[in-house]
C-alpha cells in the first residue's frame, strides 16, 4: 500500500482553513472589526487577529484568549481522524508581548534573587508562561528556577543556585 507523504500537510493545511474560519465567524458574532488569517509553522496553525478594539477577545491576563483558544482547537479537531495540529491563537501580538514582558520581569527578579541570595516565589501562572520564566532563566548564571504547588495554582520559585 502506497503512503501519501503530503496527506500529512493537507490535513495539517485544512486544519489551519478551518480554524480561521472559525475565528472570523467568532470576532464576526461578537461585532468587532479584526482580520483573521492562519499559518502553519511545522506542525503549529497559527491563528492571527489582527485590528482595533480587539481587547475584549483577549481579556484579563489572557484569560479570554485562552478560552478562544480552546474553543477554536475544540472545533478544528471535531471530527477529525487522524492527528491534528498544535493550535495557536493570538489576537494583536498579545501573545508574543506578554512572552517579552515576562522575560523581562524574570530576568529582573532573578538578577535580585541572585544579588540578595533569597530565593522568590512568583505568582501563579499557566504552564506557557512558566516555560517563558524557566527558558529565560536557565540561561543566568547563579540562580535556578522549579515550580511548585497544583494546577491552577502551580507557580515558579526561583532560587540562589
């Protein structure tokens, strides 16, 4: 039996249509004005919203974002056979300045940790921002990083190494 190799990307391609249709008829039924478009990058769509006024589709801390997140991954992969893609949505660069934002403020607080030698529990956070806090500080010399609690309440310590 033949195996088609680009079965694997068409799908992963349709993945992608059908998730930014989705979203469109989303920002479309909640009245804003955004443009929507996706990508594939490997095996990730991107969904991008792009426009003004789109605050109310990401929320406080991003909390809306995440839901729409779901949702929209929720749809693409219903009745799906077969793997699907990884799924991502960001509306106006949120995403990547909130990943610059906590890069600082981990960069900051281990520089204190580091100087003061007293080891600091940061505040509750979703595991993509944990990974943001422990990438960023696995690369300063003199201090580690773990995370401790449960979901949703885990969070990161970082600690004099």
């Amino acid at each position: 039996m033949d195996v088609d190799t680009d079965a694997e990307d068409v799908d992963i391609e349709a993945q992608a249509e059908r998730a930014a249709s989705f979203t469109k008829t989303l920002v479309d039924a909640m009245g804003l004005n955004g443009s929507v478009s996706a990508r594939v990058d490997d095996d990730t769509v991107l969904v991008a919203v792009d426009g003004e006024g789109l605050g109310l589709l990401v929320g406080p801390r991003g909390t809306t974002l995440s839901a729409i997140e779901e949702l929209v991954r929720a749809v693409v992969q219903h009745g799906l056979s077969g793997r699907s893609a990884r799924l991502r949505v960001d509306v106006g660069g949120y995403r990547e300045r909130r990943r610059e934002a906590l890069a600082a403020f981990a960069r900051q607080v281990a520089a204190e940790v580091r100087d003061t030698q007293v080891e600091r529990g940061l505040e509750p956070m979703s595991p993509p921002d944990r990974k943001v806090v422990h990438d960023t500080v696995a690369d300063i010399e003199g201090v580690a990083t773990s995370s401790e609690g449960e979901e949703p309440r885990r969070r990161v310590v970082i600690s004099p190494a």
